[in-house]
C-alpha cells in the first residue's frame, strides 16, 4: 500500500495593525469567556474622532458604540436599598466621563458617589472600550492614568467592571448638544449677530426658528463663532473669539 506523507496543518494568525507583529487567532466574542482572555496582546485602535465611525466601518472592523451616556443599575449593591447606578458617557473627540451614585446616603449606608473623567479609544479586534482616566475624584472611583476596558456586548450595552462590581450598562440618550444649547438661549438680535459674524445670510429671517436653521447649515460646514460684537454692523469687523466646534 502506498502511504502519504502528509505535512502538519499551520497555525492561523491575525495580524493587528502596527509593527508589534502577529498575535494567534482568539475564539469569537461570544463564545470566549472573561477568564481565557489571558495578558492583553497588541490591538488595533481606532481615534475616535468626528469621522471615526467612518473609519472603522471602512477598515470592516465591527460597528462602534453609539456616542452618548450608558446607564447601568444595580439592586441593593452593598445593603437593602443601596440601588446604585453608573454612567458612562462616550463623548466626541475622544472624551468620556465615568460616574457613580446610590439612592442611598451615605451616612444610611449607601455607595460614595464619584465622577471621573477620562479618554476612550475603540479596539476593533477585541471589540471593546479602552479608556484611560486623565482626571480622578479624591471622593471615590478609578484613581488618574487607571486603564479600564469595557467589552460591547451583542445588544449594545458596554460592561463596567470597577472594585469588585460588574453591571451592564445600556445606551440611553446622546451626548448633550453645548453649542445647541448656548444657541437656543440667545436673543434674536444675539442669533443674527452669530450668523453675520460667520458669514451667513440673514435675509428673510423673521422667526428664531428661521436663524435657528441657517445656523444649523452654518455649523454642517465648520465651527462656529458664538461670541461676535454685538453691534448694528455685527460681523464686519469686531474681533473674533476662538470659534466653538459645531459637532454635536
């Protein structure tokens, strides 16, 4: 009988972006439990900045979270009644905040509320959050430079795991609009004087509504300059502060 050599099979590998090399290939998200995930290997980052989505869906790396706050809960945390909640927001740009509170005082025995801030990126490999605080509360939370990551889960929600806590935190609205909200607060004189000092006709505008959207065009091409002269003449020449960015 003849016999065949045959040669030993080859072990797949994922390259990730960089110049770190390969890593071995990981079972997929939803069949790796938290304790195979091992020491964390080189991965491929994504800024997140306006046009990240884009990115990411580009590089067919799997979707990004959704920008805004993520609300988690959890009952009777550390006595009856100690409901607490977390808030993770994922901002533009980059930017996140972590916060902590109980329905609980304190002195009742309830959790020490806290607020954190910190920098996000997206890992597309792991598909997860990493986040680095760069701001710290004396009060409580994760201390300054602590690197926290938290995996996205199928239905969207991003986990939060801090002092022994664990609670799935779900998308619950999109990050607060601060330059919507300085325009909505304006007089009509204050919304005309912004959209001639960028440049913007107001013509035909009578209604806050009609110089809301000019505006709105205005901001879908660039920054805004909130803080003109107000003056008869407003936007010929008085001097201009730094403009406000116009991503929501």
């Amino acid at each position: 009988a003849s016999h065949i050599a045959l040669s030993p099979p080859q072990q797949s590998a994922r390259v990730c972006v960089g110049t770190r090399g390969p890593r071995p290939t990981v079972p997929p998200r939803a069949s790796r439990a938290p304790d195979e995930r091992g020491p964390r290997a080189p991965f491929s980052r994504v800024v997140c900045g306006s046009n990240s989505r884009a990115m990411a869906e580009g590089a067919g790396a799997a979707e990004m979270p959704r920008l805004g706050a993520y609300v988690g809960t959890k009952r009777d945390c550390s006595c009856p009644g100690d409901h607490v909640s977390w808030e993770l927001e994922l901002l533009p740009e980059g930017a996140c905040t972590i916060g902590c509170k109980s329905e609980l005082s304190l002195s009742k025995g309830g959790l020490q509320a806290w607020h954190v801030e910190g920098t996000w990126e997206w890992d597309a490999d792991d598909e997860e959050v990493l986040v680095e605080i760069t701001k710290d509360d004396p009060l409580g939370g994760p201390k300054r430079e602590r690197e926290l990551t938290l995996p996205l889960c199928e239905d969207g929600s991003l986990v939060f795991k801090f002092a022994g806590h664990e609670v799935a935190c779900v998308w619950a609205r999109p990050p607060v609009d601060t330059v919507q909200e300085q325009l909505d607060a304006m007089s009509l004189k204050e919304l005309k004087a912004v959209a001639l000092a960028n440049g913007l006709d107001p013509a035909g505008c009578i209604e806050r509504g009609d110089f809301l959207r000019i505006l709105a065009r205005g901001r879908s091409t660039g920054p805004l300059n909130l803080t003109p002269e107000l003056s008869p003449v407003a936007g010929s020449g008085g001097a201009a502060s730094s403009p406000v960015s116009g991503s929501p």
